[in-house]
C-alpha cells in the first residue's frame, strides 16, 4: 500500500512461528558452505546439541551468533556459561564498548570456531536445524 509516496509491507503477528520451507534452509546451507562453513542439517535441536559437544572440544575458544534457536535449543548456555568452552559473547558482552573497542575487536576476530543455528520449525514437527560452524584458526 502506498500512502504519500511511502510502501508498507504487512509483518505477521508472531514473526518466525511458521517453519521456512526447505529450500530456504538447503539455500542458506549453501551461502554458509561457499563462504567455509562447514554445514550439517540435522534432525532437530537436540541432535544439534550432541553434535556440538562432540565436534568442538573443551577449551576451545567460541563464538555463539545471535540465534533464537541456538538459545532456545541450550546450545548457547552450553556453550556460554557451562566453564567447558572459552566463550567468546559473555567475554564481550561484560567490556565497556568505547574503552575496550579494540580489545572486543581482536576477540571477535579471534575465536578457534563459531557456531549459528538457523531453525526450520520453531513449532511443531518436522523440525530441522541447520547447524554451521568453521574453525577459523589453523
């Protein structure tokens, strides 16, 4: 709709409830594998949750992307706040944005793997993940 020369565009009331289609989530695999992740679909969450547990070992340094799935799932308390992993988002999260830029910067920059989680089904089955990661150090 078009009221003095601006457009709208309708937004659902409950944003993210209605699964993707598959292609959606085969695309995104696909944008993530061409730019080094490594991507795995996988059953659901939980599965996604035992396969990080057994690909990424403790110590490691991680970083967690902004993901509703990867907190709903535990994904993200496992990894931010278990003490298994050296967790990169709490790290940045607790420093003073203008006095620490430079340190949250190289933190950023820096971790041994990220980890992001796109959801196919918020609700109800089937319920897919999409999980990816890189290591991004050698």
């Amino acid at each position: 709709m078009t009221r003095q020369g601006t457009m709208t565009t309708p937004i659902p009331a409950t944003p993210f409830a209605d699964p993707a289609p598959a292609q959606r989530l085969d695309r995104a695999a696909a944008a993530l594998t061409a730019h080094g992740f490594t991507v795995e679909i996988l059953d659901d969450a939980a599965a996604a949750r035992t396969r990080i547990k057994d690909l990424i070992p403790a110590g490691t340094s991680v970083f967690t992307g902004a993901s509703e799935t990867l907190r709903l799932s535990g994904i993200e308390a496992d990894i931010n706040t278990s003490g298994r992993y050296q967790a990169i988002r709490p790290r940045v999260l607790a420093m003073d944005r203008a006095a620490a830029a430079d340190d949250i910067r190289r933190l950023l920059a820096s971790p041994d793997v990220a980890v992001h989680l796109r959801d196919r089904a918020r609700r109800g089955a089937p319920h897919h993940v999409c999980l990816s990661y890189a290591a991004l150090t050698s």
